[in-house]
C-alpha cells in the first residue's frame, strides 16, 4: 500500500514537472500568435507548435513541410521543401532534467520504496507525453508511440540517476547487499583489494564528476568572452532583423534556450575537435570554415582561428585538470592509496568524464534546417577522446605533485648541501674583517643547510640517545667584534663536543653579537620554523639527564654537557639549571633570537 501511495504522489509531480516545461513554451507563443498574429492562426496549429517544440527538447524530432506557394513567397523557387530539425534546445531540457532529479533524489531518501516513486513518476511524464503528441502529430516526425517512450525515458534516466546516487550515499540495505553480492564475485574471479573498491569508485566518480564540471564552467567562461568579443557582429545581426519589443523578447528567448548547446560547442572548440555548422563547415581554435548562416544572433559570437596559438585552448583543459587534482591529492582515498591505484584513479576519472563530454556533445548535435543545415554539431566520440586526453593529462600531473611528500624532499636536500661549509664560510669572514663581513646572511637559507648539523654522528657512541640535543644556528651579523673571554660560551664553542672543533671558529662568533636588528625576519618564513620543535618538554632537565644516564655511562660529563647547553639557549630562567638565576646584565647581554633544540 505505502509503493501505492508513493507511485501515486510521484505521478501527480511528473505530470506538474511535464506542464511546468509546457508553460515555459506556451507563455511566448501565446503571446506571439495574440500580438503579432492578432489570433489570426488556428488555435490547433499554436498548440502543435508549443508540443512540438516540448517534444523536441525531450529528443523527439519534428518534420516540417513548406509548400510550393510558401516558398515562392519566401523568394525562394517555386518547389516543395521538407525536412527535419532535431537539434534540442537544451534549455528547456535541463529543466526537466533538474525537477526530476530533485524528485528522484528525494525518493532516494526512503529506501527501496523509493523505486515506486520513480516508476510512478515515469508513468506521468509518459502519460502527459503521449497527449501532447496527440497534439503536435502534424509536425512529429516519429510515430506516436517513439514520441511518448522518449520523454518518458529521459525522465526515468535522470530520475533513478539521483535515487541511485542517494541510496549509495546513505547505505540503503539494498544497495550494501547488491554491493556485498559484487564484491563476492570479484574475489572468485581473482580481484584483488575490493575491499577498498566502493570507496574508491566513489572518489574517482567524484573526480570524474569535478572535471566535467570544470571543463563545462570553463566552456561557459569562453563562450561569454566569445560573445563580449563578437558584441559588433551580434548587434548587427540583430538589427538585420528589425524586430519590435515582442519579437525581440522572443528570440532572446529562443537564444536563452540554445545557450546550453552554445556552451556544449565552445566545450567541443575548446578540446580542439571543433563543431560544424551546416555540412562542409567547421571551427575549431586552428582555423574556421563557414557558410551562410541563419540570421540568429547568437552565431555571431563564432570566434575565429587562432592559427598555431590554437593549441592555448586544449592547454586550458590540461591547466583545469591539474587544478582539479589538486584539489583532490589530499584526500585520504588518494593520499593512502599505492602509487599504481592513485595513478589509476585520476585515468579512470578522466575516461568517465570523456564519457560525459559525449554524451552532451550528442545531446547539442543534429539538424538545424534543410539543406546543409543538416548537419550540425561536434562530433561526439572525437569531442570525448580528446577532452578525455586533455584532462587525463591535468589530473595525472595534478595527483603526482599531490602527493608528492615536500617535508622528505626538504629533509633530503641538506644532505647535499652540509650547513657546515655556510657557517665556516660566515665565520671566516668574521674573522678576516673583510667586506663580507658586513654582508646579510638569508636565513631561510641557512637554517635548511644547518639542520645536518644537528644530526647525530652514527659513529659517536653517544649519539644514538643525544640526536636532539644538537642545534643548528644560522646567524646573521652586521659587525665583527672581538671575543670577550668573561661573556658566556659562544655558539661554536658548545657544540665543538658534538661537531668537532674544526667546524667552528670559536674565537670569533659570539653571542652577545646575536641581536634582533641582525636577524633577517622576513627571510624566517612559516615553513622553516616547525611550531612542534617549541616545546617546553625539550628543555626538561631532568628527562633529559635521565636519557644521558642510559645511554652513557658517563652520567656526569654528560650531565655538565646539558646544562651548559640549556644555560646558552633557554630564553628565560625558568628553564635555567636548579640553583643559577640569570643577573639583569647578563639577560641584556643575551638578548635576541636563539634557536631551540630540534627533536629528532
């Protein structure tokens, strides 16, 4: 009973979506056949056109039969002309398309008796299709029946699209059997990891779904500048047609209603294969071929070739795909997926989303008039290739610098380049007086080159439980003054037990020439400061005494190392050795920045 009552409520939609599409057709012609007509035309002939026209953007093709008389009045030869238009005026078809997908979508939310809704509401839609083809059967060009299962179709498409969508989101026990049951199957015939599987098709369908959204966003921008750039030409056509207020109306209307198909042959431009209009035609961003055209507007905004700057365009969808992938890398499905899946991944994205240029490429293709206006349209299968290249292109290169681990690429440059050599170079300069004395030192490029330094030595036996205690200080200075024998132990002089002596000029750098004014800020970037290493817990003296303790057996000396270390860089004497305070003179003596030690 309760499938009865939700295929019943869906129906009554269906038939308020079919009607709301109808009016939005019926409005104009209405208003066209009362003012410029003066409801001169049969009554029967205005509703033909309305269901035709409704009919059409649904995919049902409309023929049209011009007698001899008419076309001597068109100033054309006096013969009979008939042909066939199935070009869709998309416009109206999204409408359809976003009521029955919200409808579907909110029949996703009851599970499987959702299914009745969809199915009820296909029945509606149907049922208003075939009266309309009642109607429109002058000018069908199919037979009653093709010309309701059509839109019938379309809308129990787009509709059980979003059901399924929601039933997978939300987990429906129907959808996590049938998913169970397909796991099973791909185990026995041997699959590896689909386990991970649902959870990484979803994440490649949303990539393949970002991509197309960002192919068709950047179609729209180009066909926007397209018309900014053909303004001239737009206007001249329009002008051309010497239209009152109402016609005007209408064929912005009629124009509004073909925008979809515009953006879908900018798309199609954009991937390079280009689109016709008429047979023999073509444009692309290479070159462009043209014929006579209708006198509509919009025709005006066809760019011309670009020549060998054509290939910016493809470029455009490369750019837009690395974009995408980038905004995808550090999600977990492609940050703790292997190398192999996480490659795969963004190709098997690009496919589907090739896939989708297709499928709207055929959509936005077909007859547009007789004759050569026959053709019309881009290719589907070349459209789709190519975008899918291009953007399998971006999304590769945006997933490898994704995931690409910058920490480790930072860590493993000092190894090549020892901060020792930059500091013995600083401190030598200091000591000769010469004119790199006075000289800035980046700090942002010392403190990279110096975090070697403060890497335990592996043959050093007490290494292995002291790699923390060493520090590495870049220091800028803008005057050499001499050692003074009474002032604390200079940076050199402290860590010559853990680097050696010949790394260090001890004569020379001092720390009462450490100020503020010397120190770069603005070459201390976010980056090279790690926020973790300021931690209180690296200056505990009792933790670290008792790591000297078991891993030296020399307690004491080990014990003498860490406090003189502390005494040299604590910032406050707070964290100075039990029993020494720090006289006023002496903290204004070691005023300035100084580097903690760094945990390893």
């Amino acid at each position: 009973m309760r499938s009865i009552v939700t295929a019943t409520i869906a129906a009554i939609e269906a038939v308020a979506v079919a009607l709301a599409g109808l009016v939005v057709v019926a409005v104009p012609a209405v208003l066209l056949w009362a003012v410029t007509f003066r409801l001169s035309a049969e009554p029967s002939a205005v509703a033909a056109a309305v269901g035709g026209i409704w009919l059409l953007a649904h995919g049902v093709p409309l023929a049209f039969s011009l007698s001899a008389e008419a076309m001597l009045g068109w100033g054309f030869a006096a013969e009979e002309l008939s042909f066939t238009v199935t070009l869709m005026p998309l416009g109206i078809t999204l409408l359809t398309a976003a009521l029955a997908g919200r409808a579907g979508w909110r029949f996703g939310r009851r599970g499987g008796t959702g299914a009745a809704g969809v199915l009820g509401g296909t029945i509606g839609f149907g049922a208003v299709a075939f009266a309309v083809a009642l109607l429109a059967a002058p000018l069908l060009g199919a037979p009653a029946w093709a010309a309701t299962l059509m839109p019938a179709a379309a809308y129990a498409l787009v509709a059980g699209a979003a059901f399924v969508l929601r039933a997978a989101r939300d987990a429906h026990p129907w959808w996590a059997a049938s998913l169970r049951a397909l796991q099973r199957g791909l185990e026995w015939v041997g699959v590896r990891g689909v386990a991970a599987l649902p959870a990484r098709a979803a994440e490649t369908l949303r990539i393949a779904t970002a991509g197309l959204a960002a192919a068709v966003g950047l179609a729209a921008i180009a066909t926007a500048v397209a018309c900014v750039a053909g303004y001239g030409e737009v206007i001249a056509l329009t002008q051309s047609l010497q239209l009152d207020p109402l016609g005007s109306v209408l064929v912005f209307l009629a124009q509004l209603a073909l925008l979809p198909v515009a953006v879908t042959w900018a798309l199609a431009w954009l991937s390079g294969a280009g689109f016709a209009i008429g047979a023999g035609s073509s444009v692309s961003p290479f070159e462009t071929l043209l014929g006579p055209l209708p006198a509509l507007p919009l025709f005006g905004a066809v760019p011309d070739g670009w020549g060998a700057w054509g290939a910016i365009a493809p470029a455009l969808l490369v750019v837009a795909g690395i974009g995408v992938a980038l905004l995808f890398a550090r999600r977990d499905e492609l940050r703790r997926a292997s190398w192999p899946v996480a490659l795969a991944m963004p190709v098997v994205a690009a496919l589907l989303a090739g896939l989708g240029v297709a499928g709207i490429s055929a959509l936005a293709s077909g007859a547009l008039g007789p004759d050569r206006l026959q053709s019309a349209g881009a290719s589907p299968w070349l459209a789709g290739g190519l975008a899918a290249a291009e953007l399998g292109v971006g999304l590769l290169l945006g997933a490898a610098a994704g995931r690409a681990d910058l920490s480790r690429v930072r860590e493993a440059l000092p190894a090549a380049l020892p901060g020792t050599e930059a500091l013995q170079r600083l401190a030598g300069a200091r000591a000769r007086g010469g004119p790199d004395a006075e000289a800035t030192v980046d700090l942002s490029d010392l403190v990279g080159r110096a975090e070697t330094v403060g890497r335990p030595d592996p043959a050093d036996p007490r290494a292995s439980g002291r790699g923390g205690d060493a520090v590495a200080v870049a220091v800028a200075t803008t005057e050499a003054e001499p050692a003074d024998p009474d002032s604390e132990p200079a940076v050199g002089e402290i860590a010559a037990g853990e680097f050696g002596a010949e790394a260090f000029d001890t004569s020379t750098i001092d720390t009462s020439t450490i100020g503020t004014e010397s120190i770069d800020t603005a070459a201390i970037g976010t980056e090279s400061i790690d926020t973790e290493a300021f931690d209180t817990e690296a200056f505990d003296v009792e933790a670290a005494e008792a790591a000297d303790a078991e891993t030296d057996g020399t307690a004491d000396a080990e014990e003498a190392e860490t406090a003189e270390i502390l005494r040299a860089y604590a910032w406050d004497s707070a964290v100075r050795p039990e029993g020494e305070t720090e006289a006023p003179e002496e903290r204004r003596a070691r005023r300035g920045w100084r580097f903690p030690p760094r945990g390893r």
